[in-house]
C-alpha cells in the first residue's frame, strides 16, 4: 500500500469513527511536520485548540481558537483521534466546558485556558474530570500490592534466618590458685548468634527495599516496552472502532477466525497482559473504544473474529479487520458496519 493511499485509508477510518461520536481529542501534523493539539466537537465540526505549540514557560491566558474543521485541515492535513471519551458521563462533562469555552466571561478561572501549549490545554480539557488523578489499571494495581507483599514477606523471612544463622565461639576459661594465680586454662566452645537482633533486622530490611526495586524496575521496563509498542502500532496499523449505542455494558474480544489457541495467540496475550495493544475491551453505555490487536505484521487484510458478551454470555460474533468502525445495537440485531454517505 503507497503512501498515498495508506494516508486516504486513515482518514475514512478517522471520518468513520468521529461520525459516531459527539467529541473527541486529536492529534494533527501539519505539512512542515509540526505536531498540534486540540478538541474536536463533531456534531458541530468546531475545533477547540490553543495556537501556540511551544510550551513558554509563562501564565499568561492563551487565545482559545474556535473554527470549523475544513479551516483546521487546511493546515494540518494529516490529523487522527488520539482519546476518546471514557463514559457518557465524561463526554457530557467534555461538552458542557466547550459550551463554556465558547461563551467564555471574565471571571472563569477554572477554565483550561492558562496553559502553556496546545497539547496541554487539548488534555486539561479533555480529561477536566480527572485533574489531580494518578490513574493506574486494574492490573497495575495488582502487581504493586503483590510486589510489596512478595517483598515483605521476602524481607521477613530473610530477616528471621539471618537472626537464627549461629557460629561457634571458642571460650578460654582459667583455672585459678588461691582466686588469683593462674594455674592452667580450659577451653569450651559455645553456639552463639552470629549477628545481633539489630543487625538481622537490617537484613530484612535490606532485603525488602531491594525485592521493592527491582518490582519497580521490571514494572518500569515493561511499561516501556508497551509504550514504544503501542506507538509502532498505532503508526503503522488501524485499529478496530466499536461503538456501543445500546444502554447495557458490552464487553469485546478479538480471537483468531481459524479457532483453537495457537502461538502467536499466545504471544499475542501476553503482549496484552503487559500493556501492549488491545484485544479485549468493555465498552460502557454509550461510548465508543478501540480494539488493535499486538500483532508485528500489519497485514490490513488480516481477518479477526470479534466476540461480543453481555454478562459472560456470547450475546454475537463477526469478521472484521483492521480499519472497520462498528456500531453495536444489542444482542438481537448485533454488528452493524459504519459507512460514510456524502
């Protein structure tokens, strides 16, 4: 696939995806390779951006720029969804401050308009909801609670059998003429500890502070390889966009359309389980995700079996590859394919 028809590709699946949404953040280049930010209201085709792409150093209030996207992609040509909203709740939050945006009076300090470049004010008023949060998954978690456990039981443990390690002392005992002169001397030996009780503590302790660091650093490298995986991916591949127009919670899963579980299934899973791509997803009522499967070829023929479970019951299934925006409509009436008219 050349370039050119690689880039048309994207842009059906961005128009596709932000035709069943109500806002969305994007990332735009421009054709000097200038990287922007900003929000668009997709109903209206309104983009919300600061101008300024340089984070200045300074608190002064940023213009907040309102156009329509025919004007936005006039300069920036090449542009792609890069968040959307977690829940109903979040993009009815998301588009309540852009109606505040627009109508912007003295007075509203709380408004994202006092940061310093486009990509910060694309993501304080996108995730307005969740300022002053540290998010971390269900998974992340976890392994942080299991690593402190592991560690301190570790370090316990290594702390009690430093304490019970003993050595051999040789004691030499005189034997006294009169409670004074020495006649001769007597040796024993004598089972002693062979450290103290403060000593065996800071092994344990030791031992805990290490067990801690190294779950950091695996946890540290593993997120790392996630990260610069996921953008490899998103570079080079599409991902698969559901959209779930029902008011019931719909969980998603791509598996392999030839069945059974083969290596690169396996593979594929543990790229999963450590953060790289996206092979299952619940989807809230209302919202829409992406689901991109961690796959080194970027085959855009390359066929998936989606699965959709309502309550841990397979409610449907369809054929899908990488490019496809889907609407959910229930168990009865299952996937239906997003065209663009016009």
């Amino acid at each position: 696939m050349d370039s050119v028809t690689e880039c048309d590709v994207k842009q059906v699946y961005q128009k596709k995806l932000l035709s069943q949404l109500n806002v969305a953040r994007i990332e735009a280049i421009s054709s000097s390779g200038v990287r922007h930010y900003a929000v668009l209201l997709c109903e209206d085709e309104k983009v919300f951006h600061c101008q300024s792409d340089e984070c200045e150093g300074t608190s002064d209030t940023k213009e907040v720029i309102v156009e329509s996207m025919d004007d936005f992609a006039q300069r920036y040509d090449q542009w792609q969804a890069c968040q959307l909203p977690d829940s109903a709740d979040h993009a009815k939050e998301v588009l309540q401050l852009l109606d505040r945006l627009k109508t912007r009076r003295q007075g509203d300090e709380d408004l994202p308009c006092r940061r310093c470049c486009s990509k910060h004010f694309a993501e304080s008023c996108f995730e307005v909801k969740k300022v002053g949060e540290v998010k971390l998954t269900r998974e992340q978690i976890l392994f942080h609670v299991a690593n402190l456990l592991t560690s301190l039981k570790t370090g316990v443990v290594a702390g009690m059998s430093a304490a019970c390690v003993t050595t051999t002392m040789t004691i030499r005992t005189p034997i006294l003429l009169l409670g004074r002169i020495p006649l001769r001397y007597t040796t024993t030996t004598a089972i002693v500890p062979y450290m103290g009780r403060l000593a065996a503590t800071g092994v344990g302790t030791g031992v805990f502070a290490a067990g801690v660091a190294v779950g950091l650093a695996w946890n540290f490298a593993v997120n790392l390889y996630a990260r610069r995986f996921n953008e490899r991916l998103a570079a080079s591949t599409l991902p698969i966009c559901v959209c779930n127009s029902t008011d019931k919670e719909v969980t998603l899963q791509l598996r392999s359309v030839r069945g059974g579980i083969s290596l690169a299934d396996l593979v594929q899973s543990v790229r999963e389980y450590c953060g790289a791509g996206c092979r299952t997803l619940a989807l809230q009522a209302g919202v829409a995700g992406e689901l991109n499967p961690p796959c080194e070829e970027a085959d855009p023929e390359q066929r998936f079996l989606l699965c959709a479970f309502i309550q841990n019951k397979k409610a449907a299934s369809l054929q899908v590859h990488r490019g496809d925006v889907l609407l959910w409509s229930g168990e009865h009436r299952g996937f239906t394919q997003v065209q663009l008219h016009g």
